[in-house]
C-alpha cells in the first residue's frame, strides 16, 4: 500500500478548501465589477492559489522554527519514533544537538533512526559554509537497546538506568509522548522496595502523567549537571488538557 506524503496531503486539503470557499464566495462579492466570465474566472483561480498558500503556511505548516546553536548539548525526547516528536527530534539535530530517541516500540524507533540518520548524512554531505549547516553536520542520533513504555514505571526506571550507562548527559527533556486510547484500562504492576505491593491505574494517566514524572525526577540529577545549570522541560499538550481527554472518553469509570 502506497504511504501518503503529509505535506502534500496538507497542500491538496488546504486547496480544496479554498476552492469551495472561493467559489461559494468570490463570484458574488465579485459581481458588481464590469469583467467577462474569462477575467472572473483568472481572478477566482489566482484568489484561491494565494488562500491555498496562506493556509498551509498558517495553519498547517506553522511559524519555521527560529534557528539555535546547539553543538555539545543533549536532548532526550519522548514519542519520538513520529509525528510531532519525530520532526522536534529532526530539527533539534539539524541544530547540531545530540538527539537520544526514548521510543516504546522498538521497531518503530529503529525506523526513526534510520529517518533521521538519513537526515543527518544529506546534510554532512552538503555545503558547512553557514552557521546553520556546519551545526546541522555536527548533529548526532541515539537509540539505546532498552525501550522507553511511559505506561510502565519499570520500563521507565529500567530506561534510566540505560541511560546513565551509556554515559550520556542530559541539557534539554522534551516530554512529548501522550496517548488516548479508544477505551478505558488499568494497568498493573508488582512494585518492590518500601512499597511493595500492588500497583494499579488507569493505562492514560500513567502514560501521560506518572511514566513523565517519575522520568523527570529520575532525570533532574542530569539535568543539573548540565553545563548550563538551566532545567528545561517541554510537555505535550495532552498531559496539559487531562480535562479535555477525560470528556472525550466519557470515562464512566472516574465519575
């Protein structure tokens, strides 16, 4: 099965809406003007190309992000096998960052891997004579053996632990990953230590809130260690809009 291209899949989306704009809209704001159907016509062509334009650029592509030096830091992100995290993880080693996939699936982030490698070898082989492109060579890729589930706590101290192996540092924790399933699980777990026992909750809010915050507070020494002594931690937005997840579920269960 073919793989649809996003960005020309957003291009075409962008310009079928703007052509049933156009059309429901232009010709009658553009009725009293004294022109043959020939000239209306180029007029409705060219309105639609520019609307087409200006909504990819808006809304779907986005502001660029603004370029930053980040040669000798490191940066560990979360999700990062696709979609938001894989492109924040494209651009961060375009900026010469040592980019670490915390990733679930294993095959998935191998696939990311190889993504991003690619990225990278294009621009080792092209021009460094900018800023931009000299950090862009510089950048480097991490995929340790051990997977990052943020549903299980286990496997999130398990990933740690890889992590501090490998001997990597830590400047910059991106908490993308966020999940919303199609129906309500609880998730358990045998814990060990001073509270032994039984761990039991629901399958999202471990992934989204507890596998995060037991990442950060297991990572904060990392963080402080890094050069900069600055913390700097980004979140997804559906750790943020837990209200949101939790209507759009209807989750019977938490009433």
């Amino acid at each position: 099965m073919m793989e649809c291209n996003p960005t020309l899949f957003a291009m075409v989306m962008s310009t079928l809406s703007s052509v049933l704009a156009t059309s429901l809209f232009v010709p009658s704001m553009l009725s009293w003007i004294p022109v043959s159907d020939e000239i209306l016509s180029i007029i409705i062509v060219i309105i639609t190309f520019v609307l087409a334009i200006v909504t990819y650029i808006v809304e779907i592509r986005g502001p660029v992000p603004e370029f930053v030096d980040m040669r000798g830091k490191t940066v560990l992100v979360t999700g990062a096998n696709s979609g938001i995290g894989l492109e924040t993880a494209r651009q961060i080693m375009l900026m010469g960052a040592t980019v670490v996939l915390g990733c679930r699936s294993p095959s998935r982030a191998k696939e990311a891997y190889d993504d991003l490698t690619s990225s990278l070898v294009k621009c080792q082989n092209g021009p460094t004579d900018t800023l931009e492109a000299a950090a862009g060579a510089a950048g480097k890729v991490v995929l340790l053996d051990t997977p990052l589930d943020l549903s299980s706590l286990k496997s999130v101290r398990a990933y740690v632990r890889a992590y501090k192996e490998a001997g990597l540092g830590l400047d910059v924790l991106i908490c993308n990953a966020g999940m919303i399933p199609p129906g309500f699980a609880m998730l358990k777990e045998e814990r060990t230590g001073e509270r032994k026992g039984q761990l039991e909750v629901e399958n999202t809010f471990a992934a989204n809130h507890l596998g995060h915050h037991l990442l950060i507070k297991l990572m904060l020494p990392l963080l402080k260690e890094s050069y900069e002594k600055r913390q700097k931690v980004q979140t997804t937005e559906a750790q943020v809009r837990i209200p949101s997840a939790i209507t759009c579920l209807s989750y019977s269960h938490m009433r």
